[in-house]
C-alpha cells in the first residue's frame, strides 16, 4: 500500500504507551522514539498520529493499523486542504476509545459513546462540522468540543456564524460519570452554546432550549 496516498509524512505511530492525565485530558506517555509507517509494520500500533490525511475517508485505517486504541489526527501546514467527508472507517477499529482530531476538517463525524471514552475536537475552519453522537452512555472520560463563532448574545442564533453543529448533543445529558468542556457550538436545532464545563449546567442549558 502506497502510505504517501494516504497520508503525510509525519505520521508516526507506538506500540505500546501509558497514559497520564492533564486535568480532564488524558495524554500518550512512553520511552523510545516513534515508529514511522514506511520502516516499520503497523499492525501493532496502539498510538496513531495521523498526519494531514489525503483521502476522503479513513475505509483503509482498519486494515493498517488494525489495534489502534488511541488516534489522534493532526495537520501542520496552514494550507492544508482536508478532503475528509467522513471518518466512518474507525467502526472497523475494534480497540479504540480514544479520538482527538485537533483542527483538521471532517464534513461528518460520529461518535459512539459506547465506545470512544475520550473525545476531542477543535476547528478553526469556517466550514460546517456536522457531528453526531450514538449510542448514549452514563460513563465517559472527557468530552472536549471547541469551535469558533461570531459574537452572540444569548437569543440570537445565526447558523452561519458557527462551524460545529452536533445531532444528539443532548445525549451528554446521561452522563453521570465523566467531564465535559464545550465552547461555541450547537446542536441539531441550532441552539448556541458559548461555554459549559459543567455536566449541571449543561444539563440545565439544554433543558431550556
């Protein structure tokens, strides 16, 4: 399989980390150096720094890197173009419950709770993020959802201002174990929310939309 179609050249990889936590955050600990695609074997990979993907979707992940448990997707150039549209390929990766894509642009994202423990998202574009959380759970580790908005006062809602619309944000409502930290997003009706880290308040936000 030809890597440099798939992805950039610096994506790296371990097959083995701990995990330390910052805050909320958890976050990749380990000895040694990174792994490279192009000179190692993938298959054992745990840790994935998925480097300015090239394709459309990630239907080819699975078959890579097949015991990925934690993925992180990342870009570095301020050009990069991302062509994703959708990332639906990780269902395929039976071990993963980490996510964190730190501003790189997937049209549609699906998150099933069930299964991703820690999730991350944050984007600068001004094009539209459509996120969608399943299968709700009372137990996560951390939610973190950034986006960016125009100004709001609190009853105006312009879905042009927005880059982050989220079906099922109230599914966060069942939460009774975990953290959250959502700022300048929305959900399926449009509704604002500027800033929450709170699981009570939030719960009392979205009650009243």
């Amino acid at each position: 399989m030809e890597f440099n179609k798939l992805f950039g050249n610096a994506t790296k990889f371990l097959n083995d980390y701990s995990t330390n936590y910052k805050g909320s955050r958890p976050t990749a600990s380990f000895t040694g150096q990174y792994l490279f695609p192009s000179k190692e074997k993938t298959h054992e990979a745990k840790y994935l720094i998925l480097h300015e993907p090239k394709t459309k979707d990630l239907d080819w992940i699975s078959e890579i890197f097949p015991n990925l448990e934690f993925l992180h997707i990342i870009k570095s150039r301020s050009n990069y173009v991302s062509k994703l549209e959708n990332i639906y390929g990780i269902k395929n990766l039976k071990k993963l419950h980490r996510l964190l894509i730190s501003d790189v642009y997937i049209k549609n994202i699906e998150v099933d709770m069930n299964k991703i423990e820690y999730f991350e998202l944050t984007s600068q574009e001004d094009r539209m993020i459509n996120m969608t959380l399943i299968n709700p759970s009372e137990k996560i580790d951390f939610y973190r959802i950034v986006g960016v908005s125009k100004n709001h006062d609190d009853k105006q809602i312009d879905n042009k201002s927005d880059n982050i619309t989220i079906e099922n944000l109230s599914f966060l409502k069942n939460v009774i174990q975990g953290n959250i930290y959502l700022n300048n997003v929305m959900d399926e009706n449009f509704n604002f929310i500027r800033y929450t880290t709170d699981l009570e308040e939030f719960k009392n936000i979205i009650n009243k939309v």
